[in-house]
C-alpha cells in the first residue's frame, strides 16, 4: 500500500493525474474557504475568503526569492571551501 | 517508600554500566531505562524535593512543577525513541554519552536552583559534544571544539548572571527573574538564548548538528534547544524582547533553509524556525502562549526527531549528506519516505498532524495578545516551513533526479523508531486533549474549526503551488552559506593576523630597547645569583625535575592522543561528580 502510494508520487507515468488532482485541491480548498462560518474576525484579513491561499503563495514566492538574492547578491552563499 | 526517583539519576547512573552489558541484554537495558524514566515522570507529585545548603546557599535538587512535568514527559519519551533508533551501534561511547546528555536535560527542567541547573547545564554540552566527537573526521572534531568552546563561552556568561544575580538578591532558586532587567539578568538571559539559538547566537546549532553522527543528531534535535525553551519559560515569561526575536527568528530560519544543500542543515535551520515560534510564545507571556510554546516544543521534539530520523537513514544508507548528490530514493526506500513525510507533515501543520494542534496555538495567543505583525510573521514562515521541510528536502533526497544510488531501507530497528514518533505526530494531532491536559495552565483553545483548517491548507497547498511553478529556483547548489559563525572562524583568523604583524612589530621594538638598555644590567646580576643557585638551589630543583619526570613517562601512558579518548574521559568525570553529589547531598 505504502509503496503504491509512493510510486504514485514517484513515477513520471502518473504526472498528469498528480497534476488534476492537486489543482482540483486548490480549487476545493478555496470554495471551502468562502463556505465555512466566520465568527470572531480579529483582523482584516480574517474577513476576506481566499486570503490564505493568496498569503501563502506570495509568502512562498516572497522567500524563495529574497533568500536568492541575500545568497547570491548579499554574499551568503559561499564554495564549500570558504573555511578551509 | 521512596516518593521521587529523580529521572536524571536514573539515566546518567543508568549510563555507568552500558559498557559492560553485551548483545541482546544491552539492547535490553538501554531501552528498559528509559522506560523506567517515563514512568518514573508519569507517576511523580508536584512538589520540592532534596532542599539542602551547599556553602551557604539553598539548594533544591528538583522541583516539580506542571510545566517540568510537560517536558520531562516529552523527553524521557524522546530518549525512548532515540535509544531504539540507536540500538544497532555496537560501541557504547555513544549510548553512554546519550544517557548521560538526556539525563542532564532531565536535572535541567527539574532543577530548583541555579548551581543545580548550571551543574547539568554544563553535563548537556559535555555530553551532547561527544555525539559531534564520535563522527571522526577532521571536520567533525573542529565543528565539534566549536561547538563546546561555544557552550563553555555561555556557560560562562550564564554563571556570571547567575553570580550576581545571588549577590543582589541572596537567593540562588530558580524562579521567574523579577524586579527589572539589570546586569545579572541579561547575562543568564545570553546564557539561555544562546542554548536556545536565538540569532546571533544561533550558528553553533547550525555548524554543529550535521557534523553529528547519524544518531547523535536525533538526541541533539531533541534536547539543548527545548532545555532552553523550558528555562526561558520559567525565569522570563512576558520579555517583551523574545516576542521580537523569537518572530525574527522563525523568518531567519527558513530563509537560510532556501540556500542549504546540506540536508541535515537544512533540518537544522528549522529547529531556528521552530524555536522561534516557543521563543515568541514566552515573551508573549499569557497562558495560552506559554501553553502554545510547551506543548508546541512537546510536538517539535517528535517531529523534528522524525525529520532527522528520515535523513539520517539515508545518510546510514547512501552515505551522501548533500541535496546536489541524492535523489530517486523513493523506488528504493518506500517506508522511509512515508515515515519521513509524516513528520514533514507535522512540523507544516497539516491538520490531522501534530504541529496543527500546537503551533496554532501560538498564532493564535500573538493574535489575542494584538499583535498583528507577529501573527503575520509567523504565519509566512509555516509557509517556509512547509516549502523546506515538505516540499524541497523530499523532492530532492527522494525524488527528482534519479542518480541512480544504491540504496535499501535502513535497518529495522530505524524504521521501529521512526514508526514510533510518527505513531505519536499523529495520535497529538488527531486527539490533542491528552497533551493539553497536561499543559500547565487550562486550555480554552479549539484548533478544529472550519475556518483555521480551510486557512491552514490554504496557506500550506498555495505554498504547494508556489514550488511547482518556481521549481527550478531551488534547485539546490553546491555552497556553503555565511552565518554567525564567521565571526569565530573568519574572523578569529584577522585577529590572529592583527596579533602576528602589528603587535609583533610592536612587540620587537620593545624588545631591541631592552636588549640594548636593560640586558647588560641584567646580565650582572644573573652571574651574581648564579654563584647563589649553583652552591644551594640546584639540588633541590634537581631532586623534584627527577620526580616530574617519573610523574611525566606514567602520564605518556595514559595519553593516546585520541580525542574521543578524552571526551570519553570528561563525559565519566561529570558522571563521577554526579554520582558524588548524588550521594553526599541526598
């Protein structure tokens, strides 16, 4: 079972139905969102439906590409042989 | 009828006879005494015990209390589980260091004053050096002298701390620091920050981790960062300066997670992550906070163990450690990957995983407590969490390019290990109220609403969304990264320029004044005392250089020249000492 599952994940064979599957997730994930109740907004963007899906994705980009930059432009990134 | 056997006496007691145990009764004892630990912790009273005076001060050995029974749960659990993940090492050096290393820990969160807790404050960076040490390798024993001269460096600030702060107030017990911030509580709070790798005292953590043997690095995950967490929580609950550090310290993390190759490293630099979110909670300082930061570090020890566990299988396995090396494990190392993914799952906070139950509850205390920037910081960095952790470090160790390795699952005793802690991520995540019970103030916290769990996949599967588009820009890259560590390694070397050239120049200068001035002078009197020390001292110094030198060809026996020997030896002096103070202040 595990190892289907895996595999599922793994192989090139089942890249077009990972890829349905995860963007069907997507959508359900923000439907669901504007569906569920909202009592006690504490900030603004408590109110909005769908604000976490836009966070997460501008945070993701956000970090890849400020890190980049500090690592490469910012000189954090160094050979392996900086120490020695 | 004895009412408290102190769990660290068991363990580093315990630790005196594993090496002379063999095969299967070693096996055995090493995972009896951790069992006996846990119930010694499930079955022990709230209470003080072993008061006593040591030089005119109040010692108070152990002191239980609800929030040193949450971590004392979790930690002998902990032990538990890493014993089991290292039982196929035929050595004892490392199981008598782990011991020795949970047992400090354990007399760290139960310690009711001060010279206890700096006693085995000390033991835990002795021990847990030996688990650097027992790696070999050039680059192993100097990331493992740095870590130690790190550790000693804040032992000593945290002594001095703890000097003055006996002086101004006569009391050495361990409470919360009160009356204002002065000298003396800066410096225990350096002290204690820099176990807990609070940025800019975070590079050791970082450098040392992933030089750890296989084995080590899972007790490593585990304990010194939490120890830290839990004294933070006892002696500054409400600073408001770890609410700032801690936030900026989950964010710091995760963006030098983006530019690892090392997978350990990786891992490593989520510990930061981690930390930072129990650092917040307790400069928060409500109850929910400071239930959000114990339960989550309760959580953290059994994912992130999990997370090492993953990746020191397949370090065991390939014996590659770099991202840029390994991929396509995943035909090859099935269950390794689902148990790994587990706990990837759990330090995201999926729901229905353990991190969902915990880390939202510090979330949700900086949401009460109005701290809007807060909640957005950490809230970004469970996005990095997931985009590391879940994302990049599976893709690239079990997945993407196939590098065609050889590879098979690690041994069975790994995967029990692994098994356990993965059994527990979920079971935390799925009936959360057994660990709240044992929180230490009353929980009124529902993570299982329908908002929090459309906002949590929302954050975490556009995240997902993120990666796949910009797959490509993570690509991992052969690179070390620059962090606060330059500053013992780059720059001790300036310094060691400025002291060869300027200051030696200096040095001859001062020196051709004396040779042309001073020497004839001194020249006059050497052969006046000459006369002296023919006739009378010489056969004295005589006599005693003899001795030095008989004293001198025994000791060339005892030295071997070999590290390990030596971090060996030290490890049984503390274990020594212990003993001796166990007994004589019982």
């Amino acid at each position: 079972m595990i190892r289907r599952v895996v595999d599922f994940f793994g192989e090139a064979r089942h890249a077009e139905q990972r890829r349905r599957l995860f963007y069907l997730a997507l959508v359900l994930i923000v439907i669901a969102d504007f569906l569920v109740p909202r009592e006690h907004a504490e900030y603004l963007w408590d109110r909005l439906p769908g604000w976490s899906a836009v966070y997460g994705f501008l945070s993701c980009v956000l970090l890849i590409f400020v890190s980049k930059f500090l690592g490469h432009q910012g000189g954090l990134m160094r050979r392996e042989d900086y120490y020695d | 009828m004895i009412d408290f056997v102190h769990p660290a006496l068991l363990f580093i007691l315990g630790a005196l006879p594993i090496p002379f145990l063999k095969g299967s009764i070693r096996k055995a004892y090493l995972m009896l005494i951790p069992a006996l630990a846990i119930l010694a912790v499930l079955t022990v009273q709230p209470g003080s015990y072993g008061a006593a005076e040591f030089i005119g001060q109040e010692i108070l050995i152990a002191k239980v209390d609800r929030l040193s029974i949450v971590f004392a749960t979790v930690f002998t659990i902990m032990a538990l589980i890493g014993m089991v993940y290292a039982l196929h090492l035929t050595g004892a050096g490392e199981h008598v260091a782990a011991f020795v290393y949970v047992g400090s820990a354990l007399g760290v969160v139960f310690a009711g004053d001060y010279l206890t807790l700096f006693l085995f404050w000390e033991g835990m960076a002795f021990a847990s050096a030996y688990l650097v040490f027992a790696q070999r390798g050039k680059q192993a024993i100097r990331a493992g002298f740095r870590y130690l001269m790190v550790h000693i460096t804040g032992g000593v600030a945290l002594l001095g701390g703890v000097i003055l702060h006996g002086l101004a107030t006569g009391s050495l017990l361990f409470g919360p620091i009160e009356g204002g911030m002065g000298v003396a509580a800066y410096l225990i709070l350096a002290g204690f920050m820099l176990n807990a790798a609070v940025p800019p005292l975070n590079a050791w953590l970082t450098d040392a981790y992933p030089e750890a043997t296989v084995t080590g690095a899972v007790f490593m995950s585990a304990f010194t960062t939490k120890t830290a967490v839990y004294v933070l929580a006892r002696a500054f609950p409400g600073t408001e300066l770890l609410v700032w550090l801690g936030t900026a310290m989950a964010l710091y993390g995760v963006i030098y997670a983006v530019l690892e190759n090392d997978c350990r490293r990786l891992l490593a630099y989520h510990i930061v992550s981690q930390v930072g979110y129990m650092v917040a909670g307790v400069g928060i300082g409500t109850e929910m906070a400071v239930n959000g930061a114990s339960s989550h570090a309760f959580a953290h020890i059994l994912y992130k163990a999990l997370l090492f566990m993953g990746a020191g299988a397949v370090i065991h396995v390939t014996g590659r450690r770099k991202l840029t090396e390994l991929g396509g494990l995943y035909r090859t190392m099935p269950l390794t990957v689902a148990l790994y993914m587990v706990g990837a799952f759990a330090i995201s906070a999926f729901p229905f995983f353990s991190g969902f139950v915990t880390k939202s509850m510090v979330v949700a205390a900086a949401g009460q407590d109005h701290r809007a920037l807060v909640v957005l910081a950490l809230t970004m960095a469970s996005s990095g969490t997931f985009l590391h952790t879940g994302l990049k470090l599976p893709y690239y160790m079990f997945f993407g390019m196939d590098r065609k390795l050889e590879a098979r699952e690690p041994p069975r005793n790994m995967l029990v290990a692994m098994g356990m802690a993965a059994v527990l991520c979920i079971a935390i995540g799925v009936f959360p109220q057994p660990l709240y019970a044992l929180l230490p103030h009353p929980v009124d916290f529902e993570p299982y609403t329908g908002v929090h769990i459309t906002e949590s996949l929302g954050i975490l599967m556009f995240t997902a969304l993120g990666f796949v588009l910009f797959l490509r820009a993570l690509d991992p890259e052969n690179t070390i990264s620059i962090d606060t560590d330059w500053f013992y390694r780059k720059g001790a070397r300036h310094f060691m320029w400025l002291a060869e050239k300027p200051l030696a120049r200096y040095e001859k200068a001062v020196s051709d004044v004396s040779e042309t001035a001073v020497l004839p002078f001194l020249h006059g009197t050497a052969r006046a005392g000459l006369r002296i020390d023919l006739n009378g001292v010489d056969a004295v110094v005589n006599g005693v250089a003899r001795s030095i030198l008989r004293g001198g060809g025994a000791l060339r026996k005892l030295q071997t020249g070999v590290v390990t020997h030596y971090a060996l030896a030290m490890i049984v002096g503390v274990i020594a000492a212990i003993a001796v103070f166990a007994v004589v202040w019982r």
